[in-house]
C-alpha cells in the first residue's frame, strides 16, 4: 500500500470515528432532552394535583357558612343523582358512580365487566384498543352530563350560590393511580409517578377529543402507587385511573355580588 493511500485510509478512519462521536453525542443531546421533558411533565402534574388539592380546601373552608354549605352539598348530590339517572338511561353497567362528597362524584369501570386484559399494558401508558368502546361511550356520558343545560338543570342552587358570593365551576378531574411495585430498570418511564401521569394524560387527551369540551374543564393529578384501594399496595388492582366530577366554588368578584 502506497504512502498516499495508507493516508487516505486514516483520514477515512478519523473521519468516520469523528462521525460516531457526533452521533454519539447527539443521541446524549436528545436522551437528555427527553429526560428534562418527561421531568417537567411531572413537575407540572404534582403542582396542577397541589393545587387542586388547596382549591378544595379553599372551598370547603369558605363554605363552612350554613346555608352556602348546605347549598354547596345540594349540588354535588344533585349532580350525583343526575350521573347516576343518565347511566341508566345509557345502560352502562360497567360504570361505577360514587358520591366522595370531598371530591366530587367518583366515575370508574367496573373491572369485573371489563375485557380480561389491562387497560394499559404493563409499565406502559397505551391504551389497549380492546377499552376504545368503553372510553368512547364514557366520553359520550360526560358530554350529556356537561351539556349547556347543566345551568337549567341547578339553577336554583347556582342562583342561591351566586346569590350569597359564590360562583360555581364544575371540573372533570382525572387521576393516575399504579401499584407500589417499582419499574425495572430498562423501562421506557423512570417510575411510577411517572408512568401514572402519563396514563392520566393519556385518558384526559382522549375524553377532550371525544367531548369536545372546553380544554379548562379538565385537570390531571398522578400519585404513582401512593393511594392503594387494596391492603396489599402491589395488589394490581390499585393500577388504574380515576375520573372526579366537582361542583367547585369560586369567590365572585365584589362588583358582581
């Protein structure tokens, strides 16, 4: 081999070394971007779930007024009943209606007329389209349950409620729940935190395309496997999401009252 070609051969190797390393640090660039992003996302969950949490308080504080409160339960009760009429009518019976009174009307699916497969495949946040029907027709319940009617159909407790300061906003909250086991290492979500944000950000993405209500009427909170409904926290039955329907009050301004 010549001079000129033993030349040419190294400055082909140096350059495709050098080509390795950009593609090397390239990927870094990108891994670490996608780590920062799904990072803020979560930061961005918990701060939306603490807030909630003292908008909450914030109501129940300043409606410990008699007839505010009893005005307040009135609503939530009313719109319990009002959830719990329309299911019949849909004929889901594989949705569960719970009056929480705290945090509003509680709606999940009854895993014992659901498919016999996770909604999410394990340590993922994709949807199994086995579930498409289920959330299609959930999407539907909500869309009647929020229809502009809902003014007519509590206008007496929201005049009542205006009347003594206050006006009413209700709000589709959904939640993130996995159990306690922790992620393997090679999984594509860091833990369960995060995974449950993800699959509650999934599910709201979905019920605002199917609805097509107003984006603010909905809000997400993850709490990974920190909210076990089973005594056994790794029971799989603690991995699902959780949708709440809250009447929530907000102090009117004092030109308005």
């Amino acid at each position: 081999m010549s001079r000129e070609e033993k030349t040419a051969k190294q400055t082909s190797e140096e350059e495709a070394l050098r080509q390795s390393e950009i593609r090397s640090n390239n990927q870094e660039i990108i891994e670490h971007s996608r780590r920062e992003k799904r990072w803020l996302f979560i930061y961005i969950s918990l701060f939306l779930a603490i807030m909630a949490l003292f908008i909450l308080i914030t109501s129940l504080i300043q409606i410990e007024g008699a007839p505010a409160k009893r005005e307040f339960e009135k609503l939530s009760n009313e719109l319990y009943q009002q959830a719990i009429k329309l299911k019949k009518e849909e004929g889901l019976d594989w949705l569960l209606v719970e009056n929480t009174l705290a945090k509003g009307v509680r709606l999940t699916l009854d895993k014992s007329k659901m498919p016999p497969v996770p909604i999410f495949p394990p340590a993922r946040a994709n949807l199994n389209p086995r579930y498409q029907p289920y959330l299609q027709q959930f999407s539907m319940f909500l869309k009647r349950l929020f229809i502009k009617e809902y003014q007519r159909r509590y206008q007496k407790s929201i005049q009542i409620l205006n009347s003594l300061g206050y006006q009413v906003v209700f709000t589709v909250r959904v939640e993130g729940h996995t159990d306690s086991t922790p992620l393997a290492k090679t999984a594509f979500y860091r833990n369960n935190i995060e995974l449950s944000a993800f699959r509650a950000y999934q599910v709201m993405k979905l019920l605002q395309k199917n609805t097509q209500l107003p984006p603010a009427l909905f809000s997400m909170a993850a709490y990974g496997g920190f909210h076990p409904i089973t005594q056994d926290p790794t029971d799989p039955r603690n991995r699902r999401v959780e949708v709440y329907i809250l009447p929530a009050l907000k102090a009117l301004p004092e030109t308005s009252k």
